[in-house]
C-alpha cells in the first residue's frame, strides 16, 4: 500500500509538471499552428451558419416559402445543434478532445453534401437537422481543446482571435452568396459547405491529443511524449524557461469529476450565469443575423444587393474581434463583455429603427456596421471565458451545456421574429433581441467572476 501511494505521489508530480511546463512556455509557433487549425474548422463552422441564411432568402423566391417556413428550415439545423452541444462535452471528457473534433466534422460534412439534393422542404429540414448535430457537437470541444494547450498569461489573446475565424467563414458565404447562388443556384452553395470533410485528415495529421485531458485519464506516457514535442517545437525559436517550484505550486491538479459537479459549490453561480449568458446572447445574435438577408430584400432591396450588405456587416466582425483578443489578458475577460453585451443592445434598438425608417441605405448600413462591432466582441470573449470557468474533468461538458442553452436560444429566435414581424415590425423585433443582449449583460455583472491570468 506504501509503495502504491508513493507510485500516485510520483504520478501527480508528473502530471503537475507537466501542466506547469505547458503555462510557463512561450508563445510560438506551435500555438499558433494550434490557433489556425482550430480556427479553420470555426470559419468552417460559420460558412454553413452564414450560408444558410443566404440560402433561404433564395429558396423563398424558388420555392415560395412562408415566413413560417423559414423559420422552421433555419430552426431545424439549431435543434440538431442542441443534440449536438449536449452530446459532445461529455463525449469528449469520456473519450478524448481530438475524436470527437474528427466525427462531428465528418459528420457536418457529409449532410452538407446532402443538403445540396434535398428534393423538397421537408427532406432539407431533415439535412438541415443533422448538419446541425455536427456542427452543435464541434465548436464547444474547440474552444477547450485550443485553452487547454494555451500558457494562462496568453490564453485571452489567442482564444478571441479564434473566433476571428468566425467572420472570415461568414466573409467567406456571402462571397459564395453573392458570386454562386445568383450564378447557378443555391444547391451548389451546399457542396461548398461539404468541403470540410477533407479537413478531418489536417485534423488527424496536426492535432494532437489534449494533454491535460490525458494526464486526467492517467495516460502520463502519452502526455509526456506530446509536451516533450511541444517543446522541441518551441525550442527551435524561443528560450523555454526551466520549470521552478512556484510554477508547479500553482497547478490545480485535475480531479475526476461528473456533470452532477456543474450544479454544486463554486460552480453552481457559474453554470447559472453561463446558461443565461449563451441562451440571451445567442438569441440576439441569430435573430439579428439569420433573417438580415431576407429583411433587407422586404425593405425593398434586390437580394444580390441584401447579400453585398451583409458583406460589409460581417467585415465590421473583424475589428473588435482582434481588440477584445487583446483586451482580454489586460483588462480580464468580464467588464470586456458586459460592455459589448449592454452596447450591443443600443446599437440593436438603433439599428432596427433605422431599418423601418426613411433614412439612406448608406446610413443604415453604418449603424449595422456599429451593430456587428459591438455583437462581434461578445463572443470572442465568451468562447474564451466559458472553459475557463470549469476543471479539466468537466471542461467540456460545461462549455457544451453552455452551448446546448445558446441553441435554444438560436432555435427560438429565427422562429420568434418569423410569427412576429407581421404584427410587431421590424423595429419591435428588434427591441426584443436588444433587450436579449442587454439582460445578458446584466446577468454577467451581477454573477460574473473573473479569470484573467488564472491557472486552469
């Protein structure tokens, strides 16, 4: 029995080591390897998000669809992203981040092919729903993943310049909108959306296993080897610093944990504040976003013309995207977002005002742009504060039942300004997703704590 505990006491040094070798390395190259390979599967992920949206807004001129049916096309592909998120966080704290990143894409992947046959409504609602549980499944265990090798003094940095990606892959299906739908159809869109496939293979090839996740599991052998890679890899050019007592004082040493540890302690308020946070917040973003290409053609703008403005929109993502990446390890990840939560709501009120006024294209345009901005800072900084919250036993389920909330809320929303636009106007239904925004700014001040800089 002496011998055993001596063997366990030998183990957990390790892995502590270990974890402290990964926070005390200098960013490289690697990271930042980790940070494109990551990212591609995210602007992956937006292309089919912002795609569709352009996708319905042709299928409402070939197919004749009501306002109902948009909702439920644009809301099935949500409630497989329910499945998906609730299914995966799990998964990947059972069986390992890198496996269930390489299914759920494949996964995604494949449907998206066969959305571009679908031979009438129902049978796209039903692709629609299974690309969702592909995709639903695949954005919480990047985000831990990518975390989960980052140092604690960078992690704000690189996680919210991830989610630039984000807006390169919505960049990305408006070009594909604009240049292919009018061109050839909207069938030819879906078999661009089915090219991630192929990424499941960069994914096998590059991505390694989580090591935190492995020494959690007990799997020393192959975490050794993978940080011994990481830092041959950073050694070729920067100094790598010795690992010194302090730095192996302040590793938390992972426990095993369950789901049952999301409702209970410390972690209670938290999962209360980041159910909230994702639900209001995914709200406002999809139901701003998802029915723009179609408000704009009903505002009396061609859809080739709607497509190119939400263009610009998305290239107003970019900018805050970078700036709160950087904020994030100066100031912390909570009064960042508060801020763009609560701006975001005015900016929302503004913007949809405009939209059922007289005012010039041009100048609604420019207050879309602010719009997009201040939306744009919430989740470079949520993605990058939600796994941070959790132990490396429950890091991904947390940040995936975060995620599941945020699909209810992205299934509700398209589905809310469907059946409420007739009767409320463009401008009451955009003061229902402002006050979505300005409430999750509320619950993140009152229940937010803050991570900046702190070991994982």
């Amino acid at each position: 029995m002496e011998m055993a505990g001596t063997m366990d006491k030998h183990a957990g040094d390790a892995g502590k080591w270990m974890m402290a070798r990964l926070d005390t390395l200098p960013l490289s190259r690697f990271h930042y390897k980790m940070l494109v390979v990551n990212g591609f599967a995210w602007a992956f992920d937006a292309f089919d998000v912002g795609l569709v949206t352009f996708v319905v807004t042709a299928l409402v001129s070939s197919w004749q669809l009501s306002a109902e049916q948009v909702g439920i096309l644009l809301s099935s592909g949500m409630a497989g992203m329910i499945i998906g998120a609730f299914l995966s966080g799990p998964l990947a704290d059972r069986f390992g981040r890198k496996a269930v990143f390489q299914w759920t894409m494949l996964i995604f992947s494949l449907f998206s092919l066969l959305c571009a046959v679908a031979w009438n409504f129902w049978s796209l609602v039903v692709f629609r729903f299974f690309v969702g549980l592909g995709l639903g499944g695949e954005t919480p265990v990047v985000t831990a993943l990518l975390g989960e090798f980052v140092p604690a003094g960078d992690r704000g940095k690189v996680q919210g310049l991830l989610n630039c990606f984000w807006a390169i892959g919505w960049l990305a299906a408006a070009a594909v909108a604009f240049f292919l739908i009018p061109a050839v159809g909207w069938r030819w869109a879906f078999v661009a959306g089915a090219l991630p496939a192929l990424y499941v293979w960069m994914i096998r090839l590059h991505v390694p296993e989580s090591p935190r996740w492995l020494i959690l599991r007990g799997r020393l052998e192959e975490a050794r080897t993978i940080v011994a890679g990481i830092e041959q890899i950073v050694g070729r050019t920067a100094k790598i610093p010795p690992v010194s007592a302090a730095d192996i004082a302040k590793v938390i040493e992972p426990k095993a944990s369950s789901f049952a540890d999301l409702f209970a302690g410390i972690y209670l308020k938290r999962t209360i504040m980041l159910w909230l946070l994702w639900f209001l917040a995914m709200f406002g973003y999809y139901g701003l976003f998802s029915w723009m290409p179609t408000l704009l053609v009903k505002a009396g703008h061609s859809m080739v013309k709607s497509f190119e403005y939400v263009f610009f929109l998305q290239c107003a993502y970019l900018p805050n995207q970078i700036i709160s990446a950087y904020l994030m390890d100066k100031f912390g990840r909570k009064w960042p977002l508060v801020i763009n939560l609560l701006f975001a709501g005015v900016a929302t009120v503004i913007f949809g005002l405009a939209l059922g006024s007289n005012l010039s294209m041009g100048q609604v345009l420019l207050l879309g742009l602010l719009t997009s901005f201040f939306v744009s800072g919430i989740w470079g900084i949520t993605y990058t504060y939600t796994p941070e919250l959790y132990p490396t036993g429950i890091r991904v389920t947390g940040t995936s039942w975060a995620a599941t909330c945020s699909r209810f809320g992205s299934m509700l929303a398209p589905l809310i300004v469907g059946y409420s636009l007739d009767s409320l106007g463009v401008g009451g239904v955009y003061g229902i997703i402002a006050i979505a925004f300005i409430a999750a700014g509320m619950v993140v001040w009152g229940l937010g704590v803050e991570t900046r800089g702190k070991q994982l």
